[in-house]
C-alpha cells in the first residue's frame, strides 16, 4: 500500500500541495499566511461569525462537474480535512475583472460597511446559489446566512441585495474552476494512505477502515479526526495540544448513507446536512431539530457520529437518538462490535470504548405509526446556539378498548444537559407502561422526572431553569397528545 508525504487539493483551479508543519495549519491560517489570500477573514476563530467561510467541493460526493460547493468554516478546518477536495476562496469570484452578480448586488444594495463580515457573506451566498437555481424567499436566505455575523448593516440591506440577485446569472463553480486534468490529479491521490511527520505531531490517513484500529493502538494519544467542528475549536482556544492527529477522511465506507425500509444507516464521515437531507421525510422531526443545529456551514462538515463521539451532554441529536434504538457499530483491530446508544456513554465524556476501538457508523429506526415523537431544543438563541437542555419523547399509544382513552404501550424518554451524561429516564418509561394517559399520571411522572435529573448551573442557565425547562417540555408533550385529534386518530388506526 504506498503511502504519502503530503496532502493535495485544489484550490480556485490550480493543485495545491503542502508538505511538513504546514499540513497542521488551519486552512485559513494556510490562505492568509502562506498564499496571502486575505480576503478568507479570521474573527472569531470558532465558527460562530462565518468570517472564514469559503467553499468546498468533495469528489466522491457527488459527480464529476456536477461537484456540490458548500460553505464550511475555514477558521476550524484542519488542512487534512480539505485532502482531496475543490476549494474556492472569495479571491476567485471576479471574473474578467467584473464582480461577480453576488458581489455587484452587496453594492447595489449597500450590503457592506465596515466591510469585514463582507467577504464571509458572500461565500455563503454563492453556497446558496450553487444549490437553488430559483430565487430564493427570504426564510431561505435568513436561514442560509445563520452562520454569518455582521455588526454594522443590521443584515437587511444583505437579504436585500440576496433577494436581488437572479440565480440564472450566477456562474457554477463547478464550470468554471472544477476541470478533468484536476480531477484526475485529486483523484490519483485518493488511494494513498497519509503519513506526515510535523514538529507538532504526524497526520495520519489511513485508506482502509480496519487500520484505524491498528493506528491508535500504535499511537494511544493520537485524535480521531472526523469533520474537525469540534477538534478545531478545541484546538484553537488552545484547549487541545494538536499531537498526532488520525483523518479518517480517506475510508471510502465511511461516507454511507442508506436507508432501508425504517432503518437509518451513517458512516462516520456522513455530514449532519446529508442527515439532514436524509431524514427529512421519514423522521422530519429529527431533520426540523437539525435545522437548528449550528449553522449551514458546520452542519455542512460536522458529522453526525462525531456528535455523538464528543460525548457532550449537550450534543443535540443524543437524546432523539437514545429514543430511537440506535446502535453504534465500534470497530477493532479485528472486525466490529455493535453497541445500543444506551450503553455508550459511561461517564462525562467517557465512552464505553476500548483501546483501539472507535465508531464507524450509526444506526437508527423511524418511529412507527403508533409511535408520536417530538424533540425539544432550548437555547439562549434560536440559531447557532447550544442547548441549554435538549429532549425526546416517544410514546407507543394505543386506545383502550373499553372507553378508547389513550393506552402507553411503552414509554422512551430521554433528556440532554440534566446530567454529566445524556439520560434515558428509565425508571419513568417502566412508571409509564401499559397506563392510561392522563392528567394525574402526568403529575406523578414530572414528579419522577425532576428526581432521576440533577442539573448543573452554568453559563447557559441555571439548575433551577433546568428543571423548569424540563418539566415544561414534558407537560407540553403530554398537552399536545391529549388535546390532538390527530394524535387520537393516528393511534386509533395505527
Ligand atoms: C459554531 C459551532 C456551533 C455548534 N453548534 C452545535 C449545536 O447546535 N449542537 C450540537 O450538538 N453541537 C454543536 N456544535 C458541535 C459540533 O459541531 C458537533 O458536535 C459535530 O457533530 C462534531 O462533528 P465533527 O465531525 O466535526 O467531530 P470532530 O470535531 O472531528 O470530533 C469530535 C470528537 O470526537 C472524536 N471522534 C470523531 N470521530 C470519531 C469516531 N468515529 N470514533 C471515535 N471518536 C471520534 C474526535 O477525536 C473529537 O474528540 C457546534 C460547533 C461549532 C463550532
Ligand atoms: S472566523 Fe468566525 S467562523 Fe471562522
Ligand atoms: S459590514 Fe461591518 S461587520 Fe458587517
């Protein structure tokens, strides 16, 4: 199997290859300081303002020229990350030494003023525009510019000057910078394994799934490295030493996204948006949530399994997934091990895995038509925020046959951000079996529920909102099936 010193990409149509410590560099860091592209801005370098935001095509991903460029965030994408891919930096927009029609528009409308966030903002438009090819209404244009931040223009001249632009007009990045000679040249490297040795540690990218087992029990302390949205921040706050680093961005199985019948498959490489995507008809609730997750920059690189191997007890999409049965396949060195999401999480941050094992995939079932799901997010902001507390509740209903109230033929109910881990509130789901739901078993089981939770306070809110959080999410649950006739009516003819 040959093995590589160095990683390559493109980058606005021309092969880029990058050797030693610079292959630890952040990809802004990289444009600004090595190529002296300044026009990708470093604000916050977090991933919360969308400065940085410039975008990525990855082939593999979708098909030759018909590439998908999406915006990420430059400021906390490793270069390891961008190994393979199509870049474009807001520098290759003019063309002809014309603006571009995104460009011309934030004149046209006054879309800029100090002038910072400008260039971020127009990358997040052109990520717009190369997947709608109608105009835009303005929902879709504010939930697009969720990752962006601009402290001057008060944001309406820029839905303004979206609003404004014609979709026809726009160029596709593809056409313009994607050609088959780069092709090729990126393709060439796709089946070599990375090995790069930097003062700061080696990048590591295995080709084959079954040696990243082997490559963590040669390096214990070495990071997986899934999509980065947390690792690079981490990194950049200086509250992770960079070490050696895994990538696991060259495994081709990682980036499967099935579904068959009721049950969800994803790679560890699958994005929170193909989930997103993925999810939308079958489990709507699940990709409403995701609509709110971060924002369209992050949920275009962050991966779902790298939510959950983070291990927060905040991570949105943990209590939706201890719901809904799913299981994690854990690989080692030899084969793989499946474990439900229930057994995963063993303490703050600490998963149930072993040395040299990690998380390929995950899998999970729609609800049924009996099953009535709802999922609860509260922040201190709508969008691009972190939950306070996150929730889930599924209950199996059935009406009893002697006077059709509704019957909890099995209870699943989970909450994030009550605990040093996600909970399932087991002892409530048992309470709840085989009971008629009413008013009085509600009370008894908000009494049960505040019992098993032991919340922190912290800068997101404290205890005592927790639990009033809480118990609000439950009552509304409850509230919502005893008052809808289509809930009744669904059960009725489940
Ligand atoms: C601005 C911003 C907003 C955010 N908003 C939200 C939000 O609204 N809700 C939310 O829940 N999260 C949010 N996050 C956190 C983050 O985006 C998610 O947790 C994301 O799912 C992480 O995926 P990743 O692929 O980037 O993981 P990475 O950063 O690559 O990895 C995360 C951790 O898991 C480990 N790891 C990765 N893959 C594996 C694997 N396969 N097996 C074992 N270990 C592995 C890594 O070593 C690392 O410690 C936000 C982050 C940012 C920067
Ligand atoms: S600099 Fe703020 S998101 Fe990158
Ligand atoms: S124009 Fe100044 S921050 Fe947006």
């Amino acid at each position: 199997m040959s093995t590589r010193s160095f990683l390559r990409f493109a980058l606005n149509g021309a092969i880029h290859e990058v050797t030693g410590s610079d292959a630890s560099m952040m990809l802004a860091d990289w444009l600004r300081k090595r190529l002296y592209l300044t026009g990708t801005k470093i604000v916050c370098a977090e991933g919360d303002c969308g400065a940085c935001t410039v975008l990525r095509a990855v082939p593999g991903t979708g098909r030759s020229r018909e590439l998908r460029f999406e915006p990420i965030n430059a400021c906390i994408t490793m270069l390891a990350q961008v190994d393979g891919a199509h870049l474009v930096s807001v520098e290759a927009l003019r063309h002809d030494s014309s603006l571009s029609p995104i460009q011309e528009a934030m004149v046209q409308k006054h879309g800029s003023q100090c002038g910072y966030c400008t260039p971020g903002f127009v990358m997040a438009l052109c990520g717009l525009f190369e997947k709608c090819k109608e105009k835009p209404d303005v929902q879709t244009v504010k939930n697009h510019l969720t990752g962006n931040l601009c402290r001057c223009t008060g944001y309406t001249p820029i839905v303004e000057a979206a609003l404004s632009i014609d979709p026809e007009t726009v160029p596709a990045l593809g056409e313009r910078f994607v050609t088959t000679p780069l092709i090729k040249a990126l393709k060439e490297t796709q089946s070599q394994a990375i090995d790069i040795t930097a003062p700061q540690g080696r990048i590591l990218a295995p080709v084959r799934l079954s040696d990243v087992s082997t490559l963590l029990k040669k390096y214990p302390e070495a990071s997986l490295l899934a999509s980065g949205t947390d690792l690079g921040v981490q990194l950049n706050k200086g509250k992770r030493e960079l070490g050696d680093i895994i990538s696991l961005h060259l495994i081709p199985e990682l980036y499967q996204s099935t579904q068959k019948g009721s049950v969800y498959h994803f790679g560890a490489k699958v994005s929170l948006e193909e989930v997103r995507r993925r999810c939308a008809k079958g489990i709507p609730e699940f990709s409403t949530l995701l609509d709110v997750f971060a924002s369209p920059q992050i949920k275009n690189s962050g991966t779902l399994v790298g939510n959950i191997a983070n291990a927060s007890p905040i991570g949105d999409t943990l209590p939706f997934l201890l719901v809904a049965d799913a299981r994690v396949a854990i690989a080692k060195k030899t084969g793989k091990r499946e474990l439900p999401m229930t057994e995963l999480f063993q303490g703050y941050r600490k998963l149930a895995l072993k040395p040299g094992e990690w998380i390929s995939s995950v899998s999970f079932r729609a609800p049924q038509k009996s099953e009535y799901l709802r999922l609860y997010k509260a922040a201190t902001r709508k969008d691009l925020d972190i939950s306070s507390v996150g929730a889930a509740f599924l209950f199996d209903l059935k009406p009893n046959r002697k006077d059709g109230r509704l019957v909890i033929q099995a209870a699943r109910l989970a909450l994030g951000g009550v605990a040093a881990i996600p909970l399932r509130m087991t002892r409530v789901e048992a309470f709840l079996k085989d009971k008629i739901l009413d008013h009085d078993l509600v009370e008894t089981a908000q009494a049960m529920l505040q019992e098993d939770i032991t919340p922190l306070s912290d800068l997101r809110g404290s205890s005592a909102y927790r639990r009033i959080l809480v118990q609000g999410f439950f009552q509304q649950y409850c509230d919502e099936i005893m008052q809808s006739r289509e809930v009744q009516h669904a059960a009725f003819h489940s």
